[in-house]
C-alpha cells in the first residue's frame, strides 16, 4: 500500500518538475496518478474486510495449533489457538512509522519483529540492526519482558544453492534450527538428535497455518513462527 503512494508522490514531483523547467503540463498524466491514490486506498479497504475474517476464524477439526491469516497491509492481531481454544494470538510490530512504510517498500521481510502471546505469556521477537553481518538477520529473544535467546539466519552460500532457508535460535541454553525448502510452505524444527516440530499450511491454497511441536514448548512455537513471517511472506 506504501509503495503505490511513493509512486503518487514520485509522479506528482516529476511532473511538477517538468512544469517547472519546460512550462509543460499534462492534465491527463496528472489525473492518472491518482489512481495510485485510489488503489491504495481500495487495498486498505479490502483489508480491512480481511481482517474481521481473521479475527473470526474458528478451527475446524484442527487439534493442533494453528491461526488463519489472510492480509499483512495491517498490523492486526493473528488469534492463536490450541485445537477449539484460543490461546495467543501473533503480532508484527514496528517501532517508528517510517520502519512500516520502508517495508512496505523493501519487501514483507525488512525490519521483521514479532509479538507473540502463548498462554498467558509474551514473547517480542525484536530485529537487531546493530548486529548484522552481510546478508545474515539477527534477532533478539525477550518472555515476559527478559532476554531468554537469540536467533540468526544462515544464509550461506550452501544452503542458497540447496534453495534452503534456515534459522538459528539459542534459547534459555538450547540450540536448534528452522529449516525448509524456498519453494515449499513446510517447515521443520530440529536439533541435532531429532525432529522437535513442523509447521504447515492446512492445504496447499489454505490461509490456515498448523503448527506442532514436541512437548507443546512454546518456544519451539516462537521459532516456527519467525521463520513462517521472515521467508514465507514475501
């Protein structure tokens, strides 16, 4: 949605600047970039909409976790539930404005960071731009207020000719990863001895996300969830 008002103010300074300098004006170019206005404002309706469809959602013969999303325009709560229960609920964030429109801009995945309420309990998920190496995202992991982790991409040139996404997280001591192929919506969640959780969509063309994970840790949830809104939003 911020692009397309870039793109009507961009147009506007342009032609405002030919006026300028060759007297020139176009009513018709003038008038066309307003249907940048107008697409703007038709997406940010539509989402709206989308919205109460999320805000509504009630699993159906689903027993693990899972929430439904359907836009990303707005900042809205995603409710989180366990089978029939509504447990949490998940959240993008951005600190100042112009980091929201700047994404909007750049890509779904700039400046990720993440709400999360599992069961009472609160997790910021907050980018690290002060910690960045080349191509790598680092993040850092607070409950309740306190630091218990961190996580990190691994962007190697290994698992980019592999079309491999993984994250690394260090949690409360522990050390695992995310990981899933760039063209498939599953994700896995492992350590070095085993599988610890999966993370899904309900079927191929579905807005529902199915998660599961070993011992119903929550911050094994966290972690699916990062990888989920860092590469498969784009």
């Amino acid at each position: 949605m911020y692009h397309l008002i870039l793109l009507f103010i961009l147009l506007q300074l342009a032609i405002f600047a030919r006026f300028l300098i060759y007297g020139l004006f176009s009513v018709t170019a003038f008038a066309s970039t307003f249907l940048f206005l107008t697409a703007a404002l038709f997406i940010w309706l539509f989402s709206k909409k989308l919205i109460h469809k999320e805000q509504n959602y009630k699993p159906n013969n689903i027993t693990s976790w899972s929430y439904y999303e359907r836009q990303t325009t707005i900042l809205s709560k995603k409710p989180l539930f366990k089978g029939d229960l509504k447990l949490g609920y998940i959240r993008r964030y951005f600190e100042k404005k112009w980091q929201h429109i700047v994404s909007d801009i750049l890509g779904s995945n700039w400046y990720l960071a993440l709400e999360v309420q599992i069961n009472e309990e609160n997790y910021l998920i907050r980018w690290n731009s002060k910690n960045r190496l080349l191509i790598q995202e680092h993040w850092t992991i607070y409950k309740n207020g306190m630091e218990i982790g961190r996580a990190h991409t691994l962007n190697t040139m290994k698992n980019t000719v592999k079309l491999k996404e993984v994250i690394e997280f260090t949690i409360e001591g522990k050390t695992f990863t995310t990981s899933a192929a760039s063209m498939s919506s599953a994700i896995t969640l492992q350590d070095k001895q085993s599988t610890l959780g999966t993370m899904k969509r309900n079927h191929i063309i579905s807005n529902v996300h199915l998660l599961d994970a070993q011992e119903d840790c929550s911050e094994y949830l966290v972690a699916l969830i990062t990888h989920a809104y860092y590469f498969k939003r784009k």
